[in-house]
C-alpha cells in the first residue's frame, strides 16, 4: 500500500475520532437547545392552553398569536419596561459602576482589593432570590431606608409604589455589577503602564490618560461585558417578580414577567411562547449590535 493512501486512511481515522469525541456534545446541544427553540416556534402558531377546550385539541392557528401580541397595549408597555430596565441596570449602571469600582482598585494595596472585592461579589453570590427579598425588605413600607430617613426627620416613601423601576433597577445593579468589576479589573491589569507613563510624561491629565489611552485601550473588553451583561439582563425574572410582581400596575411588567404571566397565569402557552420568541428577537437584534460594534 502506498504512502498516499496511508495517510489519507490516517486522516480519515483522525477525522472519525474527532466526530466520537463531539458527538456527546452535539446531541446534549441538539436535545437541550435546538429541539426546545424549534417546540418553541411551533407551539407559537398554535393555541396550546393548560385549560379549557384548546388544552384538549391542539390547532394550528397561524399568525394569529403575533397580530394580538403586537396589537397588545401590554406588550408595547412590557417592551418599553424592558428597554428602561436594561439600560438603566445594565448598559449604565453595572458597566459604569463595575469601570469605576476597578479603577478605583487599580494599582491598589492587596489588603484593599480584597476587601473591596469581597463587598462587591457578595451582591453577585448571592442568590437572585435571595437578593430580591434583601431588596424588599430594605425598601418596603416599613424597610431599612425608610427607618434611616425617619430617624433623620424625614417621612416614609413608598418606593415599591411610588418609584417601583427605580428599585429593582437599584436592585439588579446591587445584584450584578461584581462581574463587570471583575472584567473591567483583568482589563485594567493588563493595560502596559508604560504606555500611561508616557502619556503623562508628554503632559497628559489623569482624565485625558484615562479617555485617550486606557478605555481606548479596553474597550474590547467594554463591548464584550456590554453584550454579555445585556443578555443576562434582558432576562431577569425572579428579581422582578419577587420584589414588585410586575406592578403596581404594569410598571415593572417586562417582557420575562408579561410571558409567565400569559402562560402560567392565565394558561395561554401558545401565546406565551410567542412573547418568548419576540424576547428571543431582542436579543438577536442586541446580540448582531455589539459583534459589529466589536468588529469595528
């Protein structure tokens, strides 16, 4: 036999070995991602219900479960909830807390950085219920803010009916901000300080180093923990619904809570998937956004 043909049976062989070496992993990503997206899509264009007759007769219906969705005030609210709360929690609050929490870390004593970081991840260990109820308590009625604002002369506020997206965007940036900090920290670390040194020694500011050279400098990493903080945002569900339920109202209904409650309030799972695939869009859309801002 040839040498040509030894190899070629060589390849072959290599080629098999890696497809047996993939193929727990291809079947646990098509059993447990692929197969539930496409149940997902199908169920969208039909009338699944866990009551009443559509629960014994499944039919299709078509595009009938999106022309009421979009023709649903609550959804636009819903929508709108979203976008405030993912902008105002994640895109502002934990990018630019997380930035400035490490950047106050930078350069630091060892003894500092741990006792900072230590405060900081223990809003992000903990438990997302956890930290709803933490939140709750502290801005109830009869809460911590509202004791430390009486025993100062002032009067108690409503924050949960008053300013309900407020809080839980309080809340979520208490509860994530310790990723971005400690994203923003690896950045930081590894921006050479010669080049800062430079800067400083042909006149530069501390803020004119900080705008021109170090977030220049980061700023992939800045796009990379935007997307995935965005993402892990647009689908909060337990902070919101424990702390203020989606109300008073629909104030606080985002997309998460406006879908569990179509599909496990009132029972309507085709609709409710529906809602799922439009947050599913979202997040698409946001996705393309930051990997050509990257690319850029």
């Amino acid at each position: 036999m040839s040498s040509v043909a030894l190899n070629g049976a060589a390849k072959r062989k290599r080629t098999w070995t890696w497809l047996y070496f993939l193929l727990p992993s291809v079947a646990i990503m098509l059993v447990f991602f692929v197969y539930p997206i496409l149940l997902t899509v199908f169920y969208s264009f039909t009338n699944l219900a866990l009551t009443g007759e559509a629960a014994k007769h499944l039919n299709f219906v078509g595009l009938d479960n999106y022309s009421r969705m979009f023709e649903d005030p609550t959804v636009r609210t819903s929508i709108w909830n979203t976008l405030v709360f993912l902008i105002g929690s994640a895109v502002i609050g934990q990018q630019v807390l997380g930035f400035l929490i490490a950047l106050l870390m930078k350069n630091k004593n060892r003894w500092f950085r741990r006792i900072i970081g230590t405060i900081v991840l223990a809003g992000w260990v903990t438990p997302e219920i956890v930290c709803a109820l933490c939140l709750y308590s502290f801005f109830a009625d009869e809460g911590t803010l509202n004791a430390i604002l009486t025993s100062f002369g002032f009067s108690e506020v409503t924050w949960l009916y008053t300013v309900p997206m407020i809080t839980i965007i309080l809340a979520n940036i208490w509860h994530g901000t310790a990723f971005s900090m400690l994203v923003f920290q690896a950045a930081l670390d590894d921006v050479p300080s010669e080049i800062e040194e430079a800067a400083i020694v042909d006149g530069a500011s501390k803020w004119q180093v900080l705008t021109r050279v170090t977030i220049p400098y980061i700023k992939d990493s800045i796009t990379t923990n935007a997307m995935l903080v965005t993402l892990q945002t647009l689908g909060v569900f337990g902070l919101i619904y424990a702390m203020t339920g989606g109300g008073p109202g629909t104030s606080t209904t985002t997309l998460p809570i406006f879908m569990y409650n179509q599909a496990f309030v009132n029972y309507q799972l085709g609709y409710g998937t529906a809602i799922s695939l439009l947050l599913l869009f979202i997040g698409i859309i946001l996705s393309l956004f930051y990997i050509r801002s990257m690319k850029e």
